[in-house]
C-alpha cells in the first residue's frame, strides 16, 4: 500500500510544492499537512510543485499529528538527530521494505524545516528513520527528505523508466565489411600497410577498431560518405588551376 506523506508544521509554501514534486515523481500522491505555519492552501506551493498539482489538491490539513496518522497503523519519524525516545532506528531503504510487506496504512512524518519533529512527535511514532549522513553535515532540506523516502518506496514498485531515445540496430556485418574495404582501399595507395611484414597485423587492428563500438546502419553511411569525401580529388590533385 502507498504510504502517506506527513508534513508537520511546514513553514514555506514553496518548500510544500517541492515535497509533492519530489513525491509524484515516485508515484506518491497522499500529502497530509499538520497546521501549516502560513496556512492553507499557500499560493508559493503550486509553482514550487511544477505540475505535482494533483498532491496539492488532495492534500489534507489537520491540527495535530495523532489526528494525521490516526488511520495508520505505521508512522515512521524521520530525523538526523537523537531524541530522547527510545525507538526502532532504521535506514530509509530498510522502513521502505517494511512499508511493502505489512498490512495497513504506513506514514512517513517529516518536522518543519528549521528545526525538525519535536520529541513528542517522534513519541508518537513506532520507528525513527535516519538516513545515514554526513556527521558534520547533516542538513538536508525538507524537499530532498521527503525525495529519499519516497525513492526508496518506489525502488520495489514496478515504476516505468522515462523514454529513452530510440536506438537504431546494428549494422549489419555486410555493411561493416563495407567499409572496412573502404578504409583500406583508401589506405593502401598512401602507404599506410608498409612495412609489408606488419600489413596482416595492421589490417587486423583496423578491423578490430572499427568493429568494436557496434557502429548502426547511419552510423556506417556517414563514416563512408566522410571516406568519400576524402576519397575525392582536389582541384590541386587533378592539376585544375
């Protein structure tokens, strides 16, 4: 099941958008806010959001933390910092496969950006999540928390990756053979295979180079058009003035 997303005290509408941006990348759309600082809806969300408006719009305004994960049975505190709670601790990656496999709703909760979850929120919660950190750096925006929660929630989904450019298919081996005859027709009045003890050896490597990056059937025209072109006689050559 998909967990929620549980923003408590959010200070910045902008940093609201980037949360539900960084949630429907990974296929995430329950946002519940916990008495947003500038209330609610905040007119700086939806350009931060850069098209994520379907979070924003679903999204749920509640005034306390056990009212926002009153439905789930797993709430999961996220915080850099140690609490005076005693808690299951555990990486992002290990909370995300326990997300996948136990019955009920789960919630990832996530403290406003200046200070993180208070001690009775993370009281609330049955685990801390903690993603391993810079110990003399550990400050990550509330936009890229929520990003490293939801990546590792999706990493088990069946997600499709983004289109990639059309790949052409390998030229076929006649065609190579093409211009490798090419190459070496060209090569052969200037010298290139001399000594002649060295030719096979020569020839060889020129096979294997040209061989080796499995070059498409465009890939294979423009290189014999480029042999072509320098195949021609210049002006000079042919003695033109």
């Amino acid at each position: 099941m998909h967990p929620v997303i549980v923003l408590v005290r959010p200070q910045l509408g902008e940093n609201i958008g980037k949360a539900a941006r960084a949630m429907l990348n990974f296929g995430l759309t329950e946002l519940r806010l916990v008495t947003p600082r500038d209330g609610w809806p905040n007119p700086g969300a939806g350009p931060a959001a850069s098209g994520a408006d379907i979070v924003l719009e679903r999204a749920q305004v509640f005034a306390t933390l056990a009212e926002a994960v009153a439905d789930c049975a797993h709430v999961y505190a996220t915080t850099v910092r140690r609490r005076d709670v005693t808690k299951p601790v555990l990486t992002p990656e290990a909370a995300a496969r326990e997300v996948h496999v136990q019955p009920g709703r789960s919630a990832f909760v996530f403290g406003p950006e200046r200070s993180g979850l208070e001690t009775d929120d993370v009281a609330l919660a049955r685990a801390i999540v903690t993603v391993p950190i810079n110990p003399e750096f550990g400050s990550l925006n509330l936009a890229q928390a929520v990003i490293l929660l939801a990546y590792e929630w999706s990493k088990q989904m069946d997600l499709a990756q983004p289109p990639g450019d059309d790949l052409l298919p390998p030229a076929p081996q006649v065609e190579l053979e093409g211009m490798i005859a090419q190459f070496e027709a060209l090569l052969e009045p200037r010298g290139y295979f001399f000594p002649h003890s060295r030719a096979v050896a020569t020839r060889r490597t020129l096979r294997t180079m040209l061989t080796k990056p499995g070059w498409n059937h465009l890939e294979v025209r423009t290189m014999r058009g480029v042999l072509s072109t320098l195949a021609r006689k210049t002006d000079a050559e042919r003695g033109d003035a």
